[in-house]
C-alpha cells in the first residue's frame, strides 16, 4: 500500500513546516496548504486520506472549507481533524456540525496530534478493510430509531437527518448496545478506537449533543439518548412505531 497521504491546512508557515517534517519522520506523505481554497483543489487531486484543518485562514476559512469538503461526495468520507487557535464552544459546535471528527486547540502536543491522527486514519475510506452491508441488511432499527447502514440516514418519528461519519459510528455503536450505559472514555476507544489518554473526552459531549439536535426529541420532550449522572451515556430502546426508510 502506498504510503498514507496526509493534508495540512494552515496560513501559519513555521507551524506547517513543524508538522510537516514530524509527520514525515512517521513516515506519511504530507501536502501543505495555505488557505481553504488552495486546500480544496489539492483534496480534490490528490485525495487525502486525512486532512488537517486551520479555522482563521484567509480567502476562505475552515469552516467553509469543511462545509464544502463534505458535501464532495468523493471527499465526504475523509477524516478531519480541525486544529485552531480557537475555543470557544460556539466554534467547536460550528466545527461539528460541519462534519469535523475531531478537534484540537492550539497549542497543543505533536505527541498528542499524532495519537490522535493514528486512531483517525482507520477510519479513511482508502485505509478502511470493512465489507459493505449486505444489501438486505442496510437498515439498523433499535426501538424508535432506523439507521440506514449505506446513506448514513437516521430517521426517529418524523424526523430525519443526514449523520457524520463519526456521528453514524457513535448512533450505530448504542443502538447496537441499547440499554446499556457507556462512559465517555469508553466511547473514546471502542467506538473511534482511541488509545487511553489520547483524545478529550469532550469530543464524546459534542458528538452526543449534534446527535440529539439532529434526532430532535420524542413525545414529551425525551431525548433518545439520555446522559446518567456521573456514569455515562445510554441509549434507551423505545417502541418501534415508525416505517422503513
């Protein structure tokens, strides 16, 4: 297999040429980009298996870079790591909900980035040995809630909604374990296979928090995927009553 082919997306010179040449001593193929639009052409010749994104770029800037980047269904699939100076929870919600699968605040450790990258790229559609669902098993139904393993679909009630990547493997992981209570940390390794201590587990309240806007609420208010104090996550299997997709 050739070798893995990462993109960085940052105005930020020296912090570029650092990530490059530590990233390269590992071994991946890294392309540079100074701003979304120039990053958008390299993704759509090259096809990364990873990109690494900045938010403040100029001409066109990481969150309009991440809309378009999933909405090419060529590139829709590859993991995004958005890496940015800023913290603020409305960006991490903005990030999110465009489809970044993870997040990390400037500054940070190239350790931790590249920990972080390892556990991403098995998720890359050119890295990834998982089969296709068989075509009579797309659908993933769980109580009230039907997955559509091929579309990346929920529909729960009246409401349906398009799902991330990592939002589609979060869903399928608890409707696959219903009922049963999942701490953050265990999220982080079983469902995006991090190493312990690697990712924040921060990343687990975002993703859970766009997955109940999507899903919207039940009759009377409940959210599908309740939080347990002090414990954790669970997913509660309600009454089917809605129709195949």
């Amino acid at each position: 297999m050739d070798a893995t082919r990462i993109l960085m997306v940052d105005d930020e010179e020296d912090l570029v040429w650092a990530v490059q040449h530590s990233l390269g001593d590992e071994g991946y193929e890294v392309l540079t980009a100074a701003d979304g639009v120039e990053a958008i052409g390299i993704a759509e010749r090259r096809h990364p298996d990873l990109i690494i994104l900045d938010i403040v770029m100029p001409r066109l800037d990481g969150i309009q870079t991440l809309h378009k980047l999933r909405r090419d269904p060529t590139l829709a699939a590859v993991p995004i790591l958005c890496l940015t100076s800023r913290s603020a929870v409305e960006d991490r919600l903005k990030g999110f909900s465009e489809g970044a699968d993870d997040y990390m605040v400037k500054p940070f450790d190239l350790r931790e980035l590249k920990a972080r990258i390892k556990s991403l790229l098995r998720r890359s559609p050119r890295r990834t040995t998982e089969a296709p669902a068989p075509a009579e098993h797309t659908l993933l139904t769980t109580g009230s809630l039907t997955l559509n393993l091929h579309t990346y679909r929920v529909r729960v009630g009246e409401t349906e909604a398009q799902l991330t990547r990592a939002e589609f493997d979060l869903l399928r992981y608890l409707m696959t374990h219903p009922g049963q209570v999942f701490s953050s940390q265990q999220l982080l390794e079983e469902v995006w296979d991090y190493a312990l201590g690697t990712a924040d587990p921060g990343l687990v309240r975002w993703h859970i928090k766009n997955l109940r806007s999507k899903l919207g609420s039940e009759p009377g208010g409940t959210d599908c995927i309740q939080t347990v104090p002090h414990q954790g996550y669970i997913l509660e299997e309600r009454p089917a009553g809605i129709s195949a997709m």
